[in-house]
C-alpha cells in the first residue's frame, strides 16, 4: 500500500471506532510519527495536508523539521500557502535539551517530573512563548521508564498548572507492549480516569482537553477509551 492508502486506511479505522464509540470524529487527531521516516516519505504526508508531526530524539527533530522548512518555502515560491506544520515532542526530553526542542516544537506530550516542568516554564519564558505540555502518566501498571505513578499525577498536574508560560493541555500514556487488549484498555481507562478527575476539580483550566494515548497497534483501543490525539508511525511508514 502507498503511503496515502495507509493514511486514508487509519483515517476510514478512526472514522469507524468513533461511530462505533458514539464520538465525533473530529474530536480525534492524528499525530503522525516521523521518528523512523526517510524524508521523501515525510514529505509525502506533509502534501496529503496532514499537518501535525511527531518526534521522540531532538536530533531527528532537528534535521526532519528543517527539510520540511526547506520544502513549505520551495512550495511558498510556487505561489501556494502550504499548511503551518506542528511539532509534538513525544519522546522523553532531556532537561538540557528544552531549549532547543521549545524552538521547534509547540507542544511537549512527555513531561513527567516537575524538574522537567520548571526547566520548559524558565526557557520557554526566557523565549517569549507559551508551550502546550501534557503530563506523562505510567497508567501501564508496570515499570515503564517513563511516566509518572498513577499516585503522583494529580499533585503534579496542579504543579505544573500554576506555572506561567505552561499551558497543561492533557495527559499522555503509553500502554504495556503486550497482544493483551484487555491490559491495554484498562491503562486507557486509567489514564480517561485521571483525566476526569483533574478535569472535574478544575485542576487545570479550560484548556486541559487532550488524551494523547494510542499508538499504530492499539489506537482503536485508545479512540474507545477516549482518546483525542493519536500517535501513530509505524502503521504509515513501516
Ligand atoms: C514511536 C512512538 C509512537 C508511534 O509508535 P508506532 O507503533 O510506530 O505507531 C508513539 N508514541 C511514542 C512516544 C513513540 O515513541
């Protein structure tokens, strides 16, 4: 299958799972994932207008977001406005590396200790921007290397809630790599839980409204849990 039958594929899945869930489908977006991507094949999903792209290592981001640069202003001189692309970071972020990946990226899906918030609010102050971030929650019930405790999660969003250049936009979580479904779901449900909860006490503000949860294998799953950002890359590239 060509790149754009694999897209309209997920994108017939996603249409579907949301009918099944009683859901609008343009509640749900889709992030795509270019960490493994040549770029002709980026490139290619940037001209089907898919404008929303994810990245786990500060390197490839680096790299991927200035051929893409490259491309939109070549397109630009044609005469045509070709869509403004955002970058989510979605892998885990070293502190040293905030700078750089706030120069890009408008929104960060993997924040998880406070040490980390402080350091995105100082740059992204230091900048001049506000940045969308999403608290990562380890709902898997298993040692994840990433992702804060279940226990820790309410304490942490009200945390990074009251600093300035933050905006908490959602959670994020990553299900436990198994064939399972059912151990999938219930790390689904667990993160929509806490999401309700932070939502219901008002922890966070009228712009906490995302679940970034699912990926190429489980994103049914996710969509059916509630999930309104898919992380998707292997299903298109692979
Ligand atoms: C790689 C990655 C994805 C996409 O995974 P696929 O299985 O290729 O769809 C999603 N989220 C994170 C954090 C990733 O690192």
């Amino acid at each position: 299958m060509s790149i754009e039958e694999k897209i309209q594929q997920i994108q017939t899945n996603v249409a579907v799972t949301c009918e099944r869930a009683g859901r609008d489908p343009k509640s749900v977006k889709l992030i795509v994932v270019t960490k493994t991507a040549p770029t002709p094949a980026i490139l290619e999903v940037l001209r089907l207008g898919l404008c929303d792209f994810g990245e786990n290592r500060v390197q490839h981001l680096k790299q991927v977001a200035d051929e893409v640069a490259d491309f939109q202003a070549a397109h630009a001189e044609d005469g045509h406005t070709p869509p403004k692309v955002n970058w989510h970071m979605i892998g885990h972020l070293q502190r040293n590396k905030v700078r750089q990946t706030l120069k890009i990226c408008n929104t960060i899906h993997s924040v998880d200790t406070l040490r980390l918030a402080e350091e995105i609010n100082t740059q992204a102050h230091k900048l001049g921007v506000h940045t969308n971030i999403l608290l990562q929650v380890n709902c898997s019930g298993e040692a994840q290397k990433y992702g804060c405790p279940v226990g820790a999660a309410i304490h942490l969003a009200e945390q990074f809630h009251t600093m300035p250049n933050l905006r908490l936009v959602g959670l994020m979580t990553m299900a436990p790599l198994t064939k399972d479904t059912d151990r999938v779901r219930a790390c689904f449900r667990r993160a929509r839980e806490i999401f309700d909860e932070i939502k219901g006490e008002r922890i966070a503000g009228a712009k906490f409204k995302h679940l970034s949860m699912g990926m190429s294998q489980d994103y049914e799953i996710a969509i059916e849990e509630g999930a309104t950002l898919l992380r998707i890359g292997s299903a298109i590239f692979a």
